[in-house]
C-alpha cells in the first residue's frame, strides 16, 4: 500500500502499524465492521478498536524508492538536461499524492 495506517494502544499509548486494504473508513467499514479486534506489539493486550482511532501516515519506503528512482533516472539522463526535472518532480509528485491520500483517509470520519 502506498500509505501506511496506525493507532494508539489505549492502554500503553503505543503506536502499532494496522493493515488496511481500504481507501477511506467508509469502505473499511463495510469489509470489517465499526470495531476492529487487534493485539498491541507493546503491551500485548487485546482490544477493540473503532476504526475512526485509525489514521494514516504516507510510507517512507515508497518515497525513499521513489527518491532512489530519481537519482537513478538523473543519472541516466545527464546527458540530456533533464537533471533538475527528474531529480525533484518524482519525489515531489510521489509525496504529494500520499499525502492527499493519507488526508482523504483521516478526514472521513464514522458516526458513533
């Protein structure tokens, strides 16, 4: 996935990374439900949580992958005077767009 999702332990106020499969929480909603079981990494202690304590966070590997692209394409187009474009568009393109689609995520909120 292009966006990496969290919540908090409510007990030990850890963060624990969630898989996620959904665009926004309505869709979440209809594949799992409002509460979702999960088990902290930190304390180990099962809870139930409701998916609006769920939030996005756009993923470092794909933006480190993206910024890795982009000295690899300089690289291959120095030649060509494409330097300044590629080496600042991909990554910067690649943020933005997770960026709106980790805003899209937290702020559709589910009715309690």
């Amino acid at each position: 996935m292009i966006i990496s999702h969290f919540y908090d332990c409510p007990s030990c106020k850890a963060k624990n990374k969630v898989s996620v499969d959904a665009d926004d929480r309505g869709q979440l909603q209809m594949k799992k439900g409002e509460e979702i079981d999960y088990t902290c990494n930190s304390c180990h202690k099962k809870e139930k949580i409701h998916i609006n304590k769920i939030y996005a966070e756009p993923s470092k590997i794909i933006y480190l992958s993206a910024f890795v692209l982009s000295v690899i394409l300089t690289i291959l187009f120095w030649n060509f005077g494409f330097i300044a474009t590629v080496s600042f568009a991909l990554p910067m393109l690649v943020f933005l767009y997770q960026q709106s689609l980790a805003r899209n995520f937290n702020n559709y909120r589910i009715r309690k």
